[in-house]
DNA sequence: GTGAGTTCCGAAACCGGTTTCGGCAAGGGA
DNA sequence: TCCCTTGCCGAAACCGGTTTCGGAACTCAC
C-alpha cells in the first residue's frame, strides 16, 4: 500500500547528509562519529576536531527526531496560550512569540505552539503534548498566584519556566520584571511633582503581578510619607471599560485622587475616558502614570507616560532558561529579573488641581 | 558520559505503551499490528479490528518522530511570521494563531512557530526547517503578487498553502477571502445611500490583495454607473498615519469625496482623524467603509462599519487544506474561498453635505 | 487431485541516530 | 619483563516505529 510518505511531493530526501556518510567519508564508524559530536570524553581530542571539520564540510546537521527516538528529547519548546484571557496583552503577542521563536532558535531547538479556549483546554493541551512528546518542556505565560498549569507540571515532572513569578516557588524557574519597583518608582515621581492623593488601580487579582505591584505602590507611599486611603484603591482593571469604571468611582468621592496610578495600560486608557467625561485635562489636571509600554499609549493624547516592557527579550530570555532547565540545570539558578523602563510621555505633571478642585469640575459635568 | 537525557527530569518515558506491547498482548508481531492500525491491504478485518481495539484499551499512541524516521513525516505544520511587517494585522495574530493550531491538532499535528525579522530572514528559516525536517509544509500568511516564499517552496518541492492568492497560481492551493467583492459591495451601499463621489484608499500594492480589491471598487462604481476619478484613487495605506494623509489630500482638492472606501481598518481610523481635523463628522458628513474587523473599529466614534474576516475560522481551515495537500492531494481541489461579513455600525449614512459643502469646511479648517 | 491464485501474517531489514560494552594498544610502575 | 591502567575506538544492540519480502494456508477452477 502506498500511504502519504510517498504521494506527497515531499519524500525522504534523496541526497541528505547521514552520519554514516560522515563516517564513512572519515573511515570511522557511526558511533565513533556521533560521541565526537557529542562530546563524550573518550575521544582523543584530534579525532573530535577531524570529525568536527568534515561534518562541517559535508554540511551534516542531525534530524532531531532520529535523536529523540534514543534521547526521548526533540528540542522543541512549548507554549500554550489561552484565548480566554481578556486582550490586554495581545498587542505584545507578536513580539513575544518572536523573542520566544528567537531564543528557541539561537540554540537549534524550534517553538511548538497550541492556543486554548479555556483553562481545562489549556491543562488537556498540555497533557496530550507531554503524552506525545511533543516538546521538552514549557514556558507558562501569565502566571497565576495559584497555578494549576504549575501543579500538574510540577507534578509530571516536565521542565517549565515561568514568565512571572507564583505564590510556592518550589522547582520553579522563572523570568520576571520587577513590577512592584516600577509601582515604587511611579508614586516615587509622582509625590516629587507635588501629588499628596494618589490613586491606585490594580490588574487581576489572580494574577500573581498584582499582589506585588499593590506592595510596590504601598511601599512607595510609605517612601513618600503619603496616606494610602483604601477609597483611593481598586482591583480587577485589565481593560479600558474597567479602568474607566474605576476611575470614575474614584474621581467621584468627595477627595479625588489628583494622580492615578495604574497596574496595567489598558487601565491607563480607561483612565483617559474618564477623564475626558469629567472634563479633566490628562498631564495637568488629572495625572496618570502606568505599566506594559502597549503601542496604544503612544498614540493617546497625551501620550501615556509607562513602564515599558521588552517582550522580545523577555521570549528569549525565557528560552534559553528553559533549555539551561531542560539540560539539567537547579531552577534555582534560573531566576532573572529585570527592570520595566521608564517611558516619560506626558501624563504626568506637577498637579494643576488640587483634590477639591477636580471634586467641583467633576460634579460639574455630572449635571 | 551523561549528558541532557538522563541529566534532565524527564527522560525516556518508564511506562509508555509501544507498538511491541501491543503485539506482544495479541500475539502478533509488530509489524501486523502497524499494518493494521495504517490500514494496509492485506490484514483481514478482523484483525484490524481485535488490533484496533487492543490500541485502544492499551492507550497506545504511536510517537511522531519514531514514525517521522521512517516516512519523513512529522505531523507538524510550519508558520513564519514576519516581523518586519507593519501591524496592521497584529490584532488577529492571536486568533489566527489558535485558529492555525486547532485546525491541525484536529487531526493530531502540531504547530511549529517561528519569527523572522525582514523577508532574508523568512526564507533563511524556511529553508532551515525544511534541511531539518521540522515541519511537513507551511502555512504562508500575507501572500504578495510575486512571493519569493513561494518561489522556495515550489523549488524545493514542500507542500505550502497560501491565505491570499498570488500571481502564478502553479502548485498552490489557498484559502481567501473575496475582499473585491466586499470592496463592490461597499461602493453598491454608498451608492444606495446617495453617494456619488466615492474615494478609495487601497493597502499595500505589493500584497495580492490590492489589486483585487481596487478592481472591486472599480466594479462597484462601474455598476452604480458612477465615474471613478483618479484623484480620488490612493494606494499603499496601511496605518492609521497613512490613512490620515491619503483622506486629508483627497478632502482637499476642489471637489472631495462624499465618502471614502477603504481597504484596511487601519486606513479608515486615519480617515477618522482626517475628518476630525477638518471638522467633518464621519457617518453623516463624511462616509466611509472598510475592511478587516479591527476591534479598534468597534471603539472608535462612531464604532467603523466594516467587512469582517474570522481569523480563527481561516487559520483553522488552512491548516486542514495544507495537511490534506500534504497527504497528496491536488492542490487545485485545494482552493477555497469566503465572503468577508459586513458589520453595520454607523460610519456610513445619506451625505449630509455635498462635495462643494465639504471642500468648503475643509478650507475653514484649514485656516 | 492438482496447480494457480489469493489472503494474510511473520521475519527481518530499515530509518538515523545514541549508548553500552569489550578489547586493543600504549603507558607506567614494580 | 610483566601486569595493570588508561585512552581510544569498533562492534553491536537499541530506540519505536515502518516497509519489504516470502511463505503458509486456504480457495477455486479444471
């Protein structure tokens, strides 16, 4: 019977480099061949160049999946992304999957992608790649406090890297960016430019960001010697309508915050809405400072003064931990961090408001 | 020596169930049993059936790369990205990307991802996953006119499948959407509505679809017996900032259009700013309809009328065309398109003024 | 009853690598 | 000189499948 193999186009590879050429070529056997490329240490050091050289010249590069079927390794790293998640940070996708892809590549392995509608779909995703062995290990994305993509990993022993950190850091490496500073640092420059009330509007509570940029946001107003008023606080604002709802109920209390501070971008733009409803003029009379560098916030009037984060790097970053994790190494020495980078745009200024000013300007547009 | 195999956590798979536990609980020989579960001529029913059923209550799944050795097969389906590529399509990586990955993992293949910088880059990668083996074709988003990716894969004999067409239809098998038919139907609404002087901004000239949709637009206004005039005819925008400067050249010639036909969202909001810098409200003073489904159109004001395309249905039924082509059928009963679904939502209405009203608000907002 | 086909499965080679094991030769110590 | 290491490579098994080939058993026609 004659299957798929050779009805397609696509056959063997008629002239394709094997190791036994290279053998061959050398009057060694295959064996030999491959513990010189692999570096075993009972080869004599001119054998390993000889082998080096010709495999170069004959331009061999081995199949990895005649590797894996020995290895069980196909060096090919996994991904999952969850189609459930709210938008907020697919403008980073591209750049992420590339940063990813390159990383992956530097080192000869490959990405191995697979989208999921929802949580169980993303836990039954992973599942069948490990059952089928499919990739070697996993970057998990949006890492949660409580991760259940963590436990069963951790559990089937896979290798993982985490982008973010979680609550039990127990076998995890990870790569993460140093949230909670960049939350500091705003409310740092924020109380510089003469703020006293200062707002506060977190990202999902899930997420294992959020608890630490609200500590990094506190810290800073202790820094400052500035009151933290729990009314001046909100939770759960990853997209422009839920930014803009927050704001709104903070911009409505009877002592307005002059300066808003948020987890996330999209957040910052909803910020933007709410401000325009009232009347208030983003960079003077309502400040606002954020965190992702989403392409949307350069194009804002003003544009959005953030945190920016380098999705690039941080994809292969994360690669190149998870092959070091896959290879062997302690996850405990594969834990980076990294700082957001300040971009100074313009939605922040020296407050051309005080609270009760914006209170009445606020008031006034309601009727 | 020991190295990444056993180094690592994971490693050969202690209770995997092989093709030779199968055979072994039968009684058969393993080649029977890989016969029967390929559906080779010559094993009788019966057998199939006992083998099929052993499989099954085994839980045995064949590995792909132990499959892959033999048939140069890896069940995986490839995609490059290209970097370089403004992002007037980012939106939809993501449901594309998912939709890719479920069409192939419906019939049990993987998706292989990979990035590249500048179209050097592109075919460089193309023809490194083809020497490894990575992928058994390739999924090719964005296809231009004349397309050096399809040039490398016709050469090197890879099965390949297009979104988009291209010039030289030879070996190709696609899935598009008839955006010149979108393009005709947009001019049959404006027309419908009293337009009379309709502009048209085209997206890039090199992609494929340019020309289709200008020779659209060309149709619509030939069967609504409207004159197309040159000076209300722009190519090559595919940003909000082109956009803007193609719509501000046309409102300020002596007699402007009415409306305005775009081929890409991206141009339309830069339609939007246009028309707000010139004072002109769009849906009433200004008139304008697009194409893609941006969901940066439904939050612009008023929300974009546009002809949607479903990313996730197209990545899907790609992928299941490039796995059919590669199981070697004939890519010309490989060819499917799709209408593109219009979204009614405000951005076009009757002309509330004419041409001349028009060109006289531009002049005072020029002022 | 015999010869020619069919039907169906086993045996073994094969794919392209990796890994184990054994042994030869050189080197070193007594 | 002899023995014991050590260094280095070949031979062969192995990984988990697929594919070719040959032959036993059965069918059917004459």
């Amino acid at each position: 019977m004659r299957t798929a193999a050779d009805q397609s186009v696509q056959n063997t590879g008629a002239n394709r480099v094997t190791i036994s050429d290279v053998s061959d070529a050398l009057g060694l056997t295959k064996s030999t061949v491959s513990r010189a490329l692999n570096d075993y240490p009972d080869i004599a050091e001119g054998t390993r160049l000889r082998v080096r050289r010709m495999a170069e010249k004959m331009g061999y590069n081995p199949l990895s999946f005649a590797q894996a079927i020995r290895t069980g390794l196909t060096r090919s790293v996994g991904l999952v992304i969850q189609m459930a998640d709210h938008d907020a940070h697919r403008p980073f996708l591209a750049e992420f999957l590339a940063g990813v892809s390159q990383g992956a590549s530097a080192e000869g392995w490959t990405l191995t992608l697979a989208a999921a509608n929802d949580p169980d779909h993303t836990l039954e995703t992973f599942s069948s790649m490990i059952r089928d062995r499919k990739v070697d290990g996993f970057i998990i994305p949006r890492t949660l406090v409580h991760d259940d993509r963590i436990e069963l990993l951790r559990r089937k022993r896979i290798p993982f890297v985490l982008f973010g950190r979680t609550a039990d850091p127990t076998d995890c490496a990870w790569f993460d960016l140093l949230g909670e500073d960049a939350m500091q640092d705003a409310v740092r420059r924020l109380a510089a430019l003469g703020h006293s009330r200062i707002g506060f509007i977190n990202g999902g509570l899930q997420y294992n960001y959020a608890a630490l940029r609200r500590d990094g946001f506190l810290l800073g107003m202790q820094e400052a010697g500035l009151e933290a008023d729990a009314h001046l606080m909100g939770d759960d604002a990853v997209t422009i309508a839920e930014g803009r709802l927050e704001a709104l109920r903070m911009l409505r209390l009877p002592a307005p915050p002059t300066a808003i501070v948020c987890a996330v971008d999209m957040a910052a733009l909803g910020v933007y809405r709410a401000a325009a409803e009232c009347g208030l003029v983003i960079g003077s009379d309502l400040s606002t400072l954020s965190y992702d560098g989403t392409p949307d916030g350069a194009h804002a009037t003003p544009p959005l003064s953030t945190y920016a984060v380098n999705f690039t790097r941080s994809g292969s970053t994360l690669s190149s931990l998870l092959i070091r994790r896959i290879r062997g190494e302690d996850p405990q020495d594969l834990r980076e961090t990294e700082q957001a980078v300040f971009l100074d745009r313009g939605s922040a200024g020296p407050p051309a408001l005080t609270s009760g000013e914006i209170a009445g300007r606020v008031a006034q547009h309601a009727a």
